[in-house]
C-alpha cells in the first residue's frame, strides 16, 4: 500500500457483497453476470446511469474471427502487427482463440449484430484488419446495442446496482488484501453521500482517462478513476504512455474541448479516403493498407499534412456512398455531422486525431489479477498485453468480454463462495495520508498542459514543460492545504481533477522514460523504434511520497503479478482453422 487516500468523508453507510463490479461497460455487465450466475453476490457500481460508460458509443464493432476463411491466427498476426512488438503473444492467443465464442454467448445474452440477406453476421473490415472481421449492429451503434442487452441482462437477474456513484478508493484488510471499495453516491436513491460496499473481491472496470485532453472521443465520465484507485492502493500500472489517438474525428474547431464525435474507423472499411483540401489522396503509398493502416499510422500521416500544409484538419470523403448507404450502415455518424452543419453525403467530413483509447492501464495477468490480491482489472482501464504499443481496431470491446468470463471464473476458482465478506471494522482506507485536493477549474488546466506536452506529437522538452506544470499543480494543491484557506473541498469535481492530474503525472512520466518512437507514442526527437532498448514494457508504482516510481522490464515478457505464481490458464500453442474448433474457456 502507499498509504495515501483521497480526502473524503468517513463511510456513512455499508453494502456486503461476494464481489462488486466498478464500471457498466461490456467488461464491468459481463463479469457481473457471470459471478451472479455462480451464485455470488454481486454489487455493481456505476459512476452515471448503467448505460452511460464508454461502451454505448462504440461505432465500429467487435473484432472476432467469424467469417468464412478467416482464422484466429489471422487474427492474431494482425494484432501483433499493430502493438508493434509490445503485445504479449500469450495474451492475445487466449483473446483470438476465445474471442468467437465470447460473441456467441454475447449473442445468446440478447444482442442483435445485423447480418446478410442469408442470416450470416455482416462484417466489415477495419484499420489493421487484412479481413473483413468487424461484427456491427444498427449500422454503426454496436457499443449502443451491447450495452442496451448487457442491461437488460442484469436488470432481469436483479443484479444490486449503485448509480451514479463515484468509486473513491480501495478498502483493505489487516494483510493488506482486498476487502471492498469506498464511493460516493450523487443524487437521489437508496444510498447518498460516502458509503462502502465490503466485499473479499473487487473488479475494476472503469474505463478510460480519455478526458486529461481537451479533445477526447471519451465520454465526461472517463476521468481515469480506476487506475487513480489502483495506483493509491499501490497496484502497478504499465504502458501508460501509449494512448491511443483515432484519426479521425469530427473537427469542430481549434477551441472546441471535451468529448468530440467520433467518425468510425468503418466508413474507411467500406471505401471512404482521407484527402488533403484540394482532394488528394496522401495515404496511397505510405502503407499497404492505405487508409486502412493501424491507426497510430493513420493519426500520424494526418498530423503530418496538417503541419505540412498549415492546416487543422484533413478531410474524409465518403461522397461515393450515396444517401442510401450513409442512412442504412452508418446513421449515427450521418446525424451527428449533418448536427454540426455538415452533409457528408454531398461534401467531405473534416478530421483530425483525438484522443481516444488508453492501450496501457492497471498491470494483470491473464485471469485479470493486478498486483493487490484480491483486485481485479477489465477493460479499457487493464493493461493485459493484448494491446501492446498501439490496439488493433475494434479488439477492445472483445477484450472486455474474454478477460471478463476470465475474471469471473478465476474469482470462482479461487475459493469465493456465496457468505459474508470481511466485517466492517476489519477493513480500513483510515490512517492513510489524505491526498490534497484539486479544485474543478484545474481539470482544464490539466488537459491544456498534456495536450500541448502529451499529445499526438511529444518531445523531451515538451514533456519536461509538462512535468513541471504537473508538479506545480500538485505543490499549489498541498500549499493550499497547509497554509488555508482550502481551495477545494470533497466533492465530485474535485476527487476527478485529482484523480486527472495523478493519471496525468504517471503517463508523462512513462512518456519521458519511453526514448523513441513506437505504436501510438510519438517523440518528433527519437522518431526511430529502438528495439535493442526499447522492446520492452515500462511499470509504474506510486512512491509513498506521491511520486511516480517508472521501471523497464529486462524484455518484451510481463513479470508474474506475484512473485511465485504458477503458470495461467493455459493457452494453445498453435490456434485451431476455424472457430469453432476454438478449445473450451477453462
């Protein structure tokens, strides 16, 4: 443990589970389910309404190997290529190779993925992809439509949900194990205030920190909460440095900050080009896949005619479509440009990078276990290997179903069973320092300070720059808090912009440690991949001072998250022809 909390009030009123679940996205509904249906009792937490997590505004789809003559080999070439030599090849194995029958029982829980006119599952191709793999539904409302199932899944099993609460930090007991989560719940319902829900097992699944830029495809939610937690109760996070930024998203103007739309990576699947004003092309040539390259290559062709030619933004043309196809496969994204002023059926989309997926977070192994027994880690907020230095498209909603069973089975295997958790008096956040808090309007600071140091295209000096202002952030808040009056006070604003700047201070400083230039992370001065030096994953734990504390692997291979363990589940050597071939989830 670090021995440090956030500044809050002591918990006014206590749940007991067997398990609560942090975040309602497909990782966080997933394993909930599943440890229900084992019989466990299990809370689920939520930071606005239960469908209001960064799933439900995935366009693209899920990447799965589904179609005639693909495979999970196929799939799993793809995704090495993208992570650019950081992926863990074990870990991508298991996501491939129980990837297709994930999406089955996903389909079995209620969603509906659209399909031809002989009743297959339609797919379509996405950046990385040498096929078409993508699974969608609505057109281009597929995170809508498994979130709108997962619900309605645990709203039939009368799963205990908390909406609208704000997990603070983790409780444990006198070992130091995991023994539940304090949070604190706004508005109105059963609970209000700090509270605590105590329970031997806990599951992050939070999301992103999409929302430390100004510009983010993220919802307001995805303040980085989860791996702020993980990092205070002294879990390792790793490859932080690497987020991910889509390419293309709808300009709306250099001062237009918070979450911005997205224009799905599909419409280039289904032909769509990237032009520059005069209507050239300029990604033929740069790559094989053209406009259909990884997306860190993509992010960084734009960037580059943007600074080239002295403009904001490129533009995506998609004129060639037609009304018809625009209003049936992609009717999301047709009204939100056409809400900015913009037809894309009759004139190009303009685009350009935003940040839009954190391929690093809170360390874990293949069952989802971090470095803190007895918590767990799903989703965007985890740093499983599968994603390397840049993610392959549409692998994350997959991600969050594979690791999720995975989590919930291991949580099984490992002795939970229905009954009491810890007592209350046995578990403590108390006697940990409380951390100075932040006042709200220093949340636009923070995503001013790592757009500018942090974003697409980074420097040493630009990096430095953006330490620094980090670090001074951080001494105003504790020179607030000695020398009063306080600034801020508890509350919702202020926990989030604390939990920014935390976030913010680890990634910068991975970003510095990082001295080259690999997948989504961009130095304009070491623009060579190095992997002699570089080939290799950078872990960080939080000092008990507050500082970030960055370790380099010795190689590309993840250290056990204990020291000791016996191997994972174990994961073919060589992956099955065809799907459904694929071996049985342990």
């Amino acid at each position: 443990m670090t021995g440090i909390r956030l500044t809050a009030p002591a918990p006014g009123w206590a749940i007991d589970a067997d398990v609560v679940v942090v975040g309602s996205g497909v990782a966080g509904l997933t394993t909930a389910l599943r440890c229900a249906a084992a019989g466990l009792a299990t809370v689920v937490v939520t930071k606005a309404r239960l469908d209001d997590g960064s799933t439900r505004w995935a366009q693209g789809g899920i990447a799965a190997a589904l179609g005639e003559g693909d495979t999970p080999e196929q799939h799993l070439d793809d995704t090495l290529v993208a992570g650019a030599g950081l992926c863990d090849e074990t870990a991508v194995r298991t996501l491939v190779t129980e990837g297709p029958d994930a999406v089955r029982r996903l389909i079995d829980t209620g969603a509906h993925f659209d399909t031809t006119d002989a009743g297959d599952i339609a797919l379509t191709r996405e950046g990385g992809h040498h096929r078409r793999r993508i699974a969608h539904a609505g057109g281009d409302a597929t995170g809508a439509e498994i979130s709108r199932a997962l619900v309605g899944a645990v709203r039939s099993a009368a799963l205990h949900t908390v909406e609208n609460a704000l997990v603070l930090d983790l409780l444990t007991d006198a070992e130091g194990r995991t023994a539940g989560v304090t949070l604190h719940v706004m508005g109105e319902g059963q609970h209000d205030g700090v509270g605590a829900v105590h329970a031997p097992a806990v599951v992050l699944a939070t999301g992103g920190m999409g929302q430390v830029f100004s510009a983010t495809t993220n919802p307001p939610v995805s303040t980085g909460d989860g791996v702020a937690l993980a990092l205070r109760a002294g879990a390792e996070v790793s490859d932080l440095e690497f987020v991910q930024f889509h390419p293309t998203v709808l300009f709306l103007g250099s001062d237009s900050e918070g979450q911005q739309p997205l224009v799905s990576e599909a419409v280039r699947g289904e032909g769509a080009h990237l032009v520059d004003a005069s209507g050239t092309r300029f990604m033929v040539g740069q790559h094989e896949l053209a406009e259909l390259a990884p997306r860190d290559i993509v992010a960084k062709a734009i960037t580059r005619q943007m600074h080239l030619q002295g403009t904001e933004h490129m533009y995506l043309d998609a004129r060639h479509f037609g009304a018809e196809m625009w209003e049936q496969r992609f009717p999301t994204i047709l009204a939100a440009c056409r809400s900015h002023g913009i037809d894309p059926v009759t004139e190009p989309i303009p685009v350009a990078p935003a940040a839009h997926y954190a391929s690093g977070g809170v360390r874990t192994d293949l069952r989802g276990r971090t470095t803190v027994p007895g918590l767990y880690a799903c989703g965007e907020v985890a740093c499983t290997g599968v994603h390397g230095a840049n993610r392959l498209a549409s692998n994350s909603l997959l991600e969050g179903l594979v690791f999720a069973e995975r989590i919930a089975a291991d949580i099984v295997a490992d002795g939970a069973r229905p009954g009491r958790p810890p007592r209350a008096e046995a578990v403590t956040a108390t006697g940990r320092e409380p951390v100075p808090l932040l006042t709200a309007e220093t949340r636009t600071e923070i995503q001013r300070i790592m757009t500018r140091g942090a974003g697409v295209i980074r420097s040493a000096a630009s990096l430095a720059a953006a330490a620094q202002e980090l670090e001074a952030l951080q001494q105003r808040a504790a020179d607030a808090e000695v020398n009063g009056p306080k600034d801020a006070v508890p509350g919702v604003e202020a926990w989030e912009a604390t939990n920014l700047l935390l976030v913010s201070r680890v990634l910068v400083a991975a970003a510095r440690e990082r001295e080259e230039t690999r997948g989504c992370h961009w130095r304009e001065d070491r623009p060579g991949r190095d992997d002699a030096q570089w080939r290799r994953h950078l872990v960080v734990r939080l000092a008990p001072d507050r500082r970030p504390v960055v370790h380099r692997t010795d190689d590309a291979a993840f250290p056990p998250v204990r020291p000791g363990d016996p191997a994972d589940f174990a994961v073919p050597t060589s992956l099955p022809n065809h799907p459904a071939d694929a071996p049985e989830e342990p």
